[in-house]
C-alpha cells in the first residue's frame, strides 16, 4: 500500500472515531449533545444529568420531562441560590428553550434529577432516557457515564497561575 493511500485510510479512520465519540441526538431544530452523568458513589440513591440543548427553530420549544427506566423517578430540576445557601429544586413546566438558542443542563444549574436509582452508575456505561419536548416531539438518547470525579467546570487551561498570590 503506497504512503498516500495510507494516509486517506488513517484520516478516514480518525474521521469515523471522531463521530463515534460525540454522540448527537436530532428532533426537529432541536439538537441535543454532550450527554453525561458522573458514576454512582457507594451508597448513592440519586443522580444527576447534564446535556447540551440548541434549539435551531425560529420559535421557542420547551423540555418538558424526562423518562428512564434506570430510576423510579426522573425530573428537570435547578438550582436556587436563597440568603446564600444553595438549594436544588424542581422545575415546574419544564424548561424553556428560546429560539436560535442554545441552554446548557449543567452543575450548579438546570440538570436531570434521577431519583432512586435501581442501580449504580457505572463508570464507562450509558443511561438509556428518552426527552419530550413540547413542540419537537420526543427523541430517545444515551448519557455518558463519566467518572465519579468529573467535573467539566474545573477547566485550568486558560487560568495564568503565575499572577496568582499563594
């Protein structure tokens, strides 16, 4: 095999790597990404999800509930910051999306509350769930299960350290 043939076929295979990795899911002029939940702690009975929703439309849509059978209960909640305590709550009418907009289901925000998980998150895997929107439809997806110690938020790799007082 000639070195340029090589090349296409190793660009093609990254190409194909790269798309199995990001996995998005399409409903209408929603798209939904970036699908994640940290593993399960010994002992943990909840979890919790983040996903990255662009609603392409001209016209606002709204997620309006999400269901799993890995938990007897799933449910969009926040959180509310009340004379500085953080507490997490449930959002009632699902959560708007405005159009031409993207909203980030993230920690320490909007998230997927799984209650009562029938078993463990683990570490690797995927968590089956299916979103109903209220004008696109419904669409089934997968979240990754991310490490216990995932947290996207903690990102150094722009922070200059060296003006920082120790």
């Amino acid at each position: 095999m000639n070195i340029r043939k090589f090349a296409v076929i190793a660009a093609l295979g990254l190409c194909t790597a790269g798309s199995a990795w990001a996995k998005d899911y399409k409903v209408g002029q929603i798209e939904v990404d970036d699908l994640w939940v940290r593993a399960s702690a010994p002992g943990q009975s909840n979890g919790a999800g983040y996903m990255d929703i662009d609603n392409d439309a001209k016209t606002a849509d709204r997620l309006l509930s999400v269901s799993s059978d890995v938990a007897e209960r799933v449910e969009l909640h926040t959180v509310q910051t009340e004379n500085g305590v953080s507490k997490m709550r449930q959002v009632e009418g699902g959560i708007a999306l405005p159009a031409d907009t993207e909203v980030k289901l993230s920690p320490g925000g909007y998230h997927v509350m799984f209650i009562k998980l029938k078993a463990p998150f683990a570490e690797g895997g995927t968590v089956p769930a299916t979103l109903k929107f209220e004008k696109a439809g419904e669409v089934v997806v997968q979240f990754t299960v991310k490490p216990a110690s995932h947290n996207p938020g903690m990102n150094h790799g722009s922070m200059n350290h060296g003006t920082m007082k120790h």
